[in-house]
C-alpha cells in the first residue's frame, strides 16, 4: 500500500456484483370472470432490482398464457381490468412477489364444430329417443354457462318439459359436456277422420286423440271399429278418387289435420228406397191413372235419386195439371227414408182441357175455408185460392172483393183481386167452399180437440205462440225437436200448429215453403261450411222452412236440419211467412205461484215426474223460462217448469270444473275468440254436458263462449 502524503483525503472504493434474484412469480387471471387461470409461472433469473416486462411484449408472457387463453388486449376482454406496464415498475427483488397478468379465452363456437361446446340435448322421457330441438352454446373458454328448463329454446312444440333444476357449467378444454332434459308427449286432440265417398261426400266422423308423435294406424280395420251404417270401406281402386289410396296411418303433430278413410254405400234396403207418390194437391188422395214408385232399386246408400215433373211417370193424366214439376233430389241414406210428392189440380172437371194460360194470368182455384173465419184484410185465404200462385210476379198481392160470408157451411162463388207490382188489378172468381170450423183444426177452445194428431219434426228453430199471433214466452223450440199437432189455424192471415196448452207453433217451421233457385248454389252446415260438392241448378225449385237465419254474418235459408242455402240464391216470394218476435201483452200466465226468469245456458229437454223425458221437444240455448223452485228426482236437481214438467238444472246453473291446461275461448262455430287465455289450475263455471263442434267436445262457459272438454280435469 502507498502511503498518501501528510494531511491529504484518503478514499477506499468497495465494488459489487448484484446478485442473480427468482423471487418474482407470474399469475395469469380470466379478466371476465376473475378466475385464477393455471398454476403461478416462476419468472427467469434476474439481477437485483432489474426491470420485468409484464406485457405481451415478453416472448416469456406469451409462451407462458396457459392453452385456450390469449393475452387481454381490447376493452371488452379486459372488462375493466388494466394491464401491468413495461415502466420499471415490477422490478426483481429478494422479496416473493407476484405479478397478475390479464388473459380471455379462445372462442368456442356453437355450430357443433367443437365439441367444448356445452350440448343441450331433448329427449323423450318414455323410451329415451331424441326430440328435435337439441342444440350447442358456445361463448369463449373460462366461461360460466347456465342452462334452465325455462329457457325459450327448451320448449319443444307439443311436448310438455319435465322439471329440472338449472345447470351451471364452465367452457373446458377438451371436456365435452352435455345437459338432457326429458320430455312428456302431450295430447293432441286435432285429427279428423272422415268416411268420404268417392264423390266427395262426408257421410261420417271420428275426432280421434293421440300423444305428439304417436301414429294411428288407419285403413280398413280402424273403419270395421268405427262404422258407418250403410257404407263399408273401399278396397278397390275404382271405389275410391282417381289416384287416391287409403291412408296407413296418421301421425299426431301440433297441426290440425283432416284425413279421408274411403268408405262404398251397402246395397240399399227395401225400407230405404224413396217412394214417389202422386197425389191431389192440399190432400193425400191418389191422382186417377197414375203409379205410385220407387227409386234406389239396385242402389247403394249414398247414390243420389231423382224425379221430374219431366219425367213420363209424373205426365198429368188428362184433366189434371202438374202442380210442383222441379226436379227432387235426395242422397239415400241408412234408416232416413224419403218420400218425392207430386201435386195436381183438376181442370174443370176433366171435360176439357186447361186453357192455355200464360204465367201471369192468375189460374182460379177452390179454397177451403173454416166457418166463421173473418176474412176483412185477409191475404193468406185468397192468395191460396189463385192455383198459379207460385207463378206471379215477386210483390203480387191477393185481396177479397167482397169478403165471402162464412157464416153458413157450403161452396159459393168469391171474388179475389190480384194487384200486380206495377199496379194492374184483375178480378178473378174461384170457389170457396166453407167447412166445419173443427175440420182442419181451427177450432180454440182450449183443449186437444182440434183436430187428429199427428207428429211435426221441426226443421227451423221455433217460437210458441199465443191466441193473438205473438209470442206466448221467450222459449224456443230447437231445430230437430219433435212436436205433436192438432191441426192448423190462421191467425192474422197467417197459418199455425195447434198444440197443447193453448200453444200456437209456425207452420214454416216444419212444413216446407217452396222457393226457386236465381243462380246456382251449395249446401252448407251449420258452420258455413260447404257440404259435397253437388251444385243446385238455377230455376230448380228448393223446399225451405221457416224465415233466413244467419251463419257467421251471412243468411241462409234452411232446406233439411243442418243443411243451409244462401238467401241471397233465392228468389223472393210473395207473402213471406215472417217471424213476429213481439210478445204478446196478453200471454197466459202458466201458474199463480211466485215464478222467477231462467235462461237456458244449454239446450235442454223437458222431463216429467219420473226423471224420464216427457215429449222430444228441445229447448234451445239462451230460451227463457219461467220457473217454480227446484225439486230433486232419482238424486238429481231439477228446476220445476210450468205444466208438469221439469228441466235439469245443470242447464241453467254452473257447475264448477278446474282447467288441467291453459285453455283459449272459441265460438259456437269452434273458432278462437280472442288471445286470452284461461290459466291451468283456474276454477271456470260449465253449463250441461258437453257439445260437439266440428267434431271436437266442449263445455259452453257463458252465452257464445266455449273451452275445449280436454282442458278439464276427469271427473
């Protein structure tokens, strides 16, 4: 060592070396969820105090991310989390220390194309079998996925899920992951079967019901199951549409469908034949020369049969004239005979032939006529006694010139002034012939005496009416009701069933009014709906009952029960037979007792004391009745009615029924009214059992409102 000289600073230096330092530890986390992803990566060696670049910068960072994940760059992988920076910050000690890195995971797509993809799979709970629906959710490695059996995708039309709690999952590399949820096929309450001919007519219905998926087997043995009298199933090609086969099988969906199964009439009976009859006109007397006969020898049921006035059996012997020439048609039908008339009139006796008339000439005529019938302002007498009254302009009117006196039996001669549209009046004699007042039931006098009875089938909703020509009450007797009669009367001009009790019925309700065809037309049902495809010529001659009722906003007039004409295909007619809906002031009251107003919230029928039915009259839906207390026979409720009778009081009261289903509203004529829906579980009031429409069953709710009987719970 140098020794410095005397009074100079002396300085010693000390140098180092840093030492190597590996304290310092990489973390990488998922930025969007948190989560720590991987085990901590020791950093390499470093000096004491050097400088760590954090960033994706570092070939180490990179190389180090575990697989599935990248560095975090954008906003939206970052998630609001901030990357350390490269700006001296972490730096290597000899303390432990750990630096979070930010990473995302890779995109799993959900196209199936990778199998980390979560796989939510529908399967039916009964055999195990895969529903469609099944389906894959992707998102990016790292990520939480939480799949509920309410998710929208999991409801599988006509399938009922069955409750799972939720799943969550965790998108993994290379671990393939699978959610199942079970499914109950639900029942579906939507096939019609029809038993169609080949001509197209639906001579018969089923509504079967299976579960969604569920097949039918179809054809041959499921018609021997469900037969239709008179017909059996086609088998061969030539028994069925041109190029049609019968159906195998059908399979239950959530859609309506309507399948035909083809069916052949069976040879027809001796009792079914249509018999064509000849007969005096107003009478049931054989006309001199002519043959009765039948039609549908060698036929089957469903063949349609004719008769024309053209025909050489209808010609008019000499001395009589064809009243109703227009072709009759009828489709032959098991245990539904029918019965064409043919009318004439004598033409002077048969001494001369008819003169040759034109239409518009009125053709006198005779006309009985009770004794002691008033005939001032009468129309209805004097228009019958006109023979070609049928043929006179629409608008024509028919008046007395003097009115005949009635007051002694016997013919005498009268005088009817027929008034044309335009105002042109001719007078025409015709014989009117006065008879015993009882004789065609015109009698009043308050029992049953007015004439034989005989049975009416009503073929139009009725009204009852009263000694005066209105209302007696605010029943209606429902179409397809059978009445008893005695006799008619003419009340104001217009004509009635006598019945019992002083009731009065409309004879246009079940005898028929001829109208004539002004362009061609169709039948149709109750539903608007089109019958066959037969079409009805214009200038043929229909027989109609009762006034215009009116199908989903249109008219009709009825020409058989359940069968319908467009009123506006008819020609108008002289003298309509109108309904008057007015109630009388003067209605007899049924009892003295204490009564309170029912109206009938389902067709009804009329019961005696023994809880059996007393006639085959129905009351119609929404008629209001009087009524006395209730009663109960053979352990059912009954509201007590007037004349002995009783009606059942699940017709008029609500019973309450609780909805299996969520239900929607529908209309008498089976369409949805509406979007409300009335919730499963819900306690909803019913009326009667349940009616059929377009071959589903329903309960009525209310006046007009109807829910599918399957909604229900069984009872």
């Amino acid at each position: 060592m140098q020794n410095s000289p005397k009074g100079q600073k002396q300085e010693i230096k000390f140098y180092y070396k840093a030492d190597a330092e590996d304290k310092l530890s990489v973390q990488f986390v998922n930025a969007k969820t948190g989560k720590v992803v991987g085990d901590k990566v020791k950093a390499p060696q470093g000096y004491m105090n050097e400088t760590f670049d954090p960033t994706d910068s570092n070939s180490f960072i990179v190389s180090s991310i575990p697989a599935s994940y990248h560095y975090a760059k954008t906003s939206a992988e970052l998630n609001g989390k901030t990357q350390p920076k490269n700006d001296g910050s972490v730096k290597y000690t000899d303390q432990a220390d750990t630096v979070t890195v930010y990473v995302a995971g890779d995109n799993v797509p959900d196209d199936g194309s990778n199998t980390d993809a979560i796989h939510v799979l529908h399967r039916l709970q009964n055999d195990d079998s895969e529903l469609k629906g099944s389906y894959w959710i992707g998102g990016n490695y790292g990520d939480e996925i939480t799949v509920k059996d309410s998710d929208a995708k999991q409801t599988v039309p006509g399938y009922t899920i069955v409750p799972k709690d939720s799943v969550t999952l965790e998108l993994t590399q290379d671990t393939p992951q699978q959610v199942i949820f079970y499914y109950t096929a639900d029942t579906q309450n939507n096939v019609t079967i029809n038993f169609e001919t080949k001509a197209g007519t639906v001579v018969g219905h089923t509504n079967p019901s299976g579960t969604t998926g569920s097949v039918l087997p179809l054809g041959e043995n499921y018609y021997d199951e469900h037969k239709v009298n008179g017909f059996s199933c086609a088998t061969q090609p030539t028994e069925m549409p041109s190029g049609q086969q019968q159906p195998a099988s059908v399979k239950f969906s959530t859609q309506d469908q309507t399948i035909p199964v083809y069916v052949v009439g069976d040879p027809i009976t001796d009792a079914d034949k249509v018999k064509v009859v000849h007969y005096l006109e107003g009478t049931t007397k054989p006309v001199p020369g002519l043959t009765d006969y039948v039609l549908g020898d060698n036929g089957h049921y469903g063949d349609t049969v004719t008769a024309s006035g053209d025909d050489a059996a209808q010609k008019a012997p000499f001395g009589y004239k064809l009243v109703n020439s227009d072709e009759q048609t009828y489709v032959l039908t098991k245990g539904a005979p029918r019965t064409f008339i043919f009318y004439y009139t004598k033409n002077g006796g048969g001494s001369l032939p008819e003169p040759d008339r034109t239409p518009k000439l009125p053709i006198p005529g005779e006309d009985d006529i009770p004794q002691g019938t008033d005939l001032s302002g009468d129309t209805t007498y004097a228009g019958d006694a006109i023979t070609n009254k049928d043929q006179m302009p629409d608008g024509t009117k028919y008046s007395w010139q003097p009115a005949p006196d009635t007051s002694k039996k016997g013919k005498q001669e009268g005088t009817v002034v027929v008034t044309y549209p335009d105002g042109t009046k001719v007078s025409v004699n015709v014989t009117v012939n006065i008879v015993d007042k009882d004789a065609n039931g015109n009698g009043n006098n308050g029992n049953n005496n007015h004439g034989e009875a005989k049975e009416e089938v009503l073929k139009h909703n009725a009204y009852l009416y009263g000694q005066d020509g209105k209302r007696a009450n605010k029943a209606v007797l429902k179409a397809g009701s059978t009445v008893t009669t005695y006799g008619l009367v003419v009340i104001n001009g217009r004509k009635f069933f006598t019945l019992d009790n002083d009731y009065y019925l409309a004879t246009g309700n079940a005898v028929a009014r001829t109208r004539k065809l002004k362009h061609n037309a169709y039948i149709y049902n109750k539903y608007g709906q089109r019958v066959g495809k037969k079409v009805f010529k214009t200038g043929q001659s229909m027989a109609t009952y009762g006034t215009v009722v009116t199908i989903r906003g249109k008219k009709y007039y009825t020409i058989d029960y359940n069968h319908f004409m467009k009123a506006n295909n008819f020609t108008k007619i002289a003298n309509p037979d109108l309904a008057n809906s007015e109630l009388s002031p003067n209605a007899k009251q049924d009892s003295n007792k204490a009564f309170t107003v029912k109206a009938l919230q389902h067709n009804a029928y009329l019961y005696n004391r023994e809880g059996k039915r007393a006639n085959k009259v129905i009351l119609n839906l929404n008629s209001k009745v009087k009524t006395y207390g209730t009663t109960t026979i053979n352990g059912r409720k009954f509201y007590v009615a007037a004349n002995n009778y009783y009606i059942a009081a699940g017709n008029i009261d609500a019973t309450k029924r609780k909805l299996t289903h969520n239900a929607y509203i529908y209309s008498q004529y089976g369409n949805r009214i509406g979007r409300k829906v009335v919730k499963q579980h819900q306690v909803v009031g019913t009326y009667g059992d349940p009616v059929g429409i377009r071959g589903k069953s329903y309960y009525i709710i209310g006046s007009g409102r109807y829910l599918k009987r399957a909604n229900f719970e069984t009872r």
